[in-house]
C-alpha cells in the first residue's frame, strides 16, 4: 500500500532547477536512503513532502490519516520548557484525549439514563485509545528514549533554550522516536550524535516496523538500516534496490553502458551527417541522403549529464611552527562550572590529534580554550611560536546576505574575481552555486564555501570542530586524503571513526578527564 504518492514534480529556485519531471512512491514499512551530492534537492524534496515548500508543478499525495514526524532542526523549542516537558510533549494528542475524557466524566452526574449510556460509551472509546497507546507508562518511554540517546545525562529538567546544537538535535530526535508516526523523514540524524548514540540509534531504526526517508553522507550508518537507495542527480530521482554499496556498483555499470551507447551514437550521427553533406546535391544521391536525413531527424539522441566539479582540497602551507604547538597547566575549562579536571595536555609540531568521546563534555569548549576565544575556569595555556592558525567551527549562526564570490571576497580582497571562482570550483561548486547567494545554499554547500576560506589560508595549525557534518561522500574522501598529505599539525574533533583513524597520529578520549557523567 502506498504512503506517499509524488507525480511528475518539477521545482527551481530561480534559474536553478532543482526537480524536473520527478515520480517516487513510498510504500508500508520500506526503509529509503535518499543519496547524492551537496546541492541536488535531498533536504528540498524533504520540505515539499511535509508541506514546508509549494513546488511548481506536480501532486503529493499522503494516505488518509498518516502521521508523519520529520526531524527538522529549524523547529523552535520554547524557552522555560524543560526536556521533560519537550519530550512528553510527543503525547500531547493523548493528554487531549485525557482532558477530553475528564471533561465526559464530570457531565456523567446531571445526565439522564440514555445521555449516561452514551457518555459511558464515549469514555470507554476513549480509555481503550489512552490504555493501547501506553498513556499511563508515558514518563517510563521518556526516560527509556532520554537514556538511549544520552539525554538523562544532561538532566531532563534542564531548560531547552540552555542546549547547544547538539543536544537540542538529539531532543528532536527523542521526541520524534516516541511519537511512532507511520513514517520518519530524518535529515541527517547522525550529524551531532556521539559514537555510543549512533549505535543507539541504529538499533533502533534496524527494528523500526513503519516505513522512513533517510538523508545521510555517512555510508556505513546508510548501510547497516536502509533496504532501498533513491539517487537524487541531474533533476532526476532513481530507485534502487539494495544498499548503498550495491547502488554505487549498479551506478557505475548502468553510467558506463551510456557513455558506451553515446559514444556509438555519435559516431553514426556524425557518418550520416558526412554522407547528407556529401550526397544531398547529387541527383542520383539525394533520395539516399534525404532517407540519412530522415533517419537524423527522429534519432533519440542521448545526452550525458554534465560532470559535476569533483571537490579538489589542498592546505596551504605556512612556514613551520615551533616545536610546541600548546601546552595547558592544570587548565580547567567551562563556562559557569567546570567540565574538566585540571588538564595538563602537550601538542608538538605534527601531530594530528582527534578528540573523541559523548556530546556534551566540553570538546567544543576545550579547542575554543586552548585558541583563547574563552576564558579558562582556571589554569592557563601556553601557545608555541609561529603559529598560523585555520579554525573550522562545528556551528556558525549568523546569517549572510552575501553571495559566495562576495564571501570569499571579503576574506581575500588581493584576489580577482577569477581567482575566487577557480577556489570556490575546486571546492565543488558550479558556477550557479558560486553566483547564489550563500544563505539559499545546503548545509554541504555552506560547509564547502567556509572550507574555500580554510583552504586558501596559509595555515601551520588547522583546528576542525565536525568538519564533516553535511559533506557528501566525495567531499569527505577528499577532505581525508588532503588532511592526510598536509604537513602541519591538526586538532580535530569528529564522531565518524572511518573518518578520523586514517588522519589522526594520536586519539584523545575526552571522556577520561571530563566532570561530566557519561
């Protein structure tokens, strides 16, 4: 049965076709990852099925009465709500149906025999609808979901507006899961989880019954839940059966078929056009040139997509810094208590370090201490000499209304507008990206363009918060291979162990020195 119904949907933004022409069904209890590189319309095609997006032309149709959770990071969560009221808020259609039932009850006592009959019927409807849907165990599935993804370690009376980016995702998450709509749509769901939450969750989902769309760049995560592969390319969208990696080989059998088929095509378009221009002005020719003619004229011709621009990265080099890179004297970092013992931590020059452990525990905070953005409890850090730093952050909240040649710009005014452009290409960016407006691009795009600032800085010293949230596949193999060639030293913080164990020299668990219960 289907779900969900999409015909012959065609969306833009601007003179930028995002869609053309695009049917997809979703049927009960199948398991999709939508795949693709930065900028096709994943997180596009997403808020035209929920509503968020009128598309230009075409229909989507939802079955009668599904309900359906999107896990969208833009939802506001109001200020002096706690997680707890957060969470038991994915019951608030039950405790309707509580109030409505007390409401019944309170009418019982001035009612007639027939209205009593009926009011018993109607609260008894209502008591089997509260019993089967677990009402009365709501605050024990809170905990049990709060504790899977780690928010009982933050505490669930703490205040939403109090949460970072991370934390917050994973609320939307919890209160997502325990709403069990018929089907999930989660965007990205793995960007800010730790190690131990991504497995969670991958559990969780391997035994999911109902039907959900899955928007990821980490392929082993893709791999371990999905049972379908629909490729979003060239305003195109292709099923596949199967998982990510049978994709990629389909893919790549299917692409070179076509090129095979286009290249002998050409080769009899261009026999014939040869023998039309020969023949077409010889008498005793011009029937069998017209009939070539005729033959060209109703030729379906292929036409291969335009290849992408493939992300090129390379660091440039400062010259080399001195033997230290930092050192921390009993430093204790946090805001308004500590989220450390006292650290003494040493870097020298070529290491490349990750941090690894939960969210929570002060990762974030200890790059921003030791960079002296913020203020140590106590405790204090030394920097060694000759020090070029580049810093990717894992969030960047201010809005832009600058274009991307204008964002770069700003950064490297000596540059000429062709030198920006070949930049921000080699990052991955087609021109359209490249003359778009930076606010109106992808997560993956935005990340790409603040990595064309990194790239183009002389750096000795590159501290890199989640560098790879939003970055599709080739990006991220490309960001590995280029981390893995630059000869300076790298601090990184990363939840994707495929990612880090290739680049890093050392691995520090932050887990072994925080205050915080993990």
């Amino acid at each position: 049965m289907s779900i969900l119904t999409v015909k012959n949907l065609t969306h833009g933004f601007g003179d930028r076709a995002i869609f053309d022409d695009v049917s997809f069904r979703l049927l009960k209890g199948e398991h999709i990852g939508l795949v693709g590189a930065n900028g096709e319309g994943k997180s596009t095609f997403m808020n035209i099925i929920t509503g968020k997006l009128e598309p230009d032309e075409g229909s989507i149709e939802w079955s009668k009465n599904v309900r359906v959770g999107y896990l969208d990071q833009h939802t506001v969560l109001e200020k002096g709500m706690s997680i707890r009221d957060a969470l038991r808020g994915a019951f608030q259609y039950l405790f309707d149906y509580e109030t409505e039932m007390n409401e019944l009850f309170a009418k019982m006592g001035e009612a007639s025999p027939e209205e009593l009959e009926k009011l018993m019927e109607e609260t008894g409807t209502l008591q089997d609808m509260l019993t089967n849907n677990d009402f009365y165990v709501i605050d024990a599935k809170v905990e049990e979901i709060a504790r899977g993804l780690g928010l009982d370690e933050i505490g669930l009376e703490k205040d939403v507006q109090d949460l970072s980016g991370g934390q917050r995702t994973k609320v939307l998450l919890a209160k997502l899961l325990l709403e069990k709509p018929e089907i999930l749509l989660l965007d990205e769901p793995t960007n800010y989880l730790d190690e131990q939450h991504i497995v969670w969750l991958r559990r969780y989902l391997q035994e999911y019954e109902n039907a959900f769309i899955l928007i990821s760049h980490d392929i082993p995560f893709v791999n371990s839940v999905i049972n379908l592969i629909y490729h979003m390319e060239n305003q195109e969208l292709t099923r596949y059966v199967g998982d990510y990696d049978n994709f990629r080989e389909v893919y790549e059998v299917r692409k070179q078929q076509l090129e095979s088929a286009y290249k002998k095509q050409q080769q009899e378009i261009s026999q014939l056009k040869d023998f039309v221009a020969r023949n077409k002005a010889r008498v005793a020719t011009r029937n069998m040139a017209m009939s070539r003619q005729k033959k060209l004229d109703k030729m379906d011709v292929i036409e291969l997509s335009k290849e992408k621009p493939k992300p090129e990265f390379r660091f440039k080099s400062a010259r080399a810094s001195g033997k230290l890179v930092f050192e921390t004297n009993d430093l204790v970092i946090g805001y308004d208590e500590p989220l450390s013992r006292p650290l003494n931590l040493t870097m020298e020059r070529g290491q490349k370090i990750a941090l690894m452990g939960a969210n929570g525990i002060g990762k974030t905070t200890l790059l921003r201490s030791i960079l002296g953005e913020i203020k140590p409890i106590s405790g204090s850090v030394e920097k060694g000499d000759y020090l070029y730093i580049g810093y990717f952050e894992q969030e960047i909240k201010t809005r832009t209304n600058n274009t991307c040649i204008e964002e770069v710009w700003r950064e490297f005014p000596h540059y000429s507008q062709a030198q920006i452009r070949a930049a921000l290409a080699k990052c991955g960016l087609t021109t359209k990206h490249i003359e778009s407006k930076v606010d109106v691009l992808s997560g993956g795009e935005k990340a790409k363009v603040r990595l064309c600032k990194l790239l183009n800085n002389e750096t000795n010293l590159l501290v890199l918060d989640e560098p790879t949230n939003h970055l599709d596949v080739e990006a991220k193999a490309e960001l590995k291979r280029a981390l893995q060639e630059y000869k300076g030293s790298i601090i990184l913080i990363s939840h994707e162990p495929e990612f880090y164990q290739d680049v890093a020299t050392d691995v520090w668990n932050c887990e072994d020195w925080t205050t915080k219960l993990v």
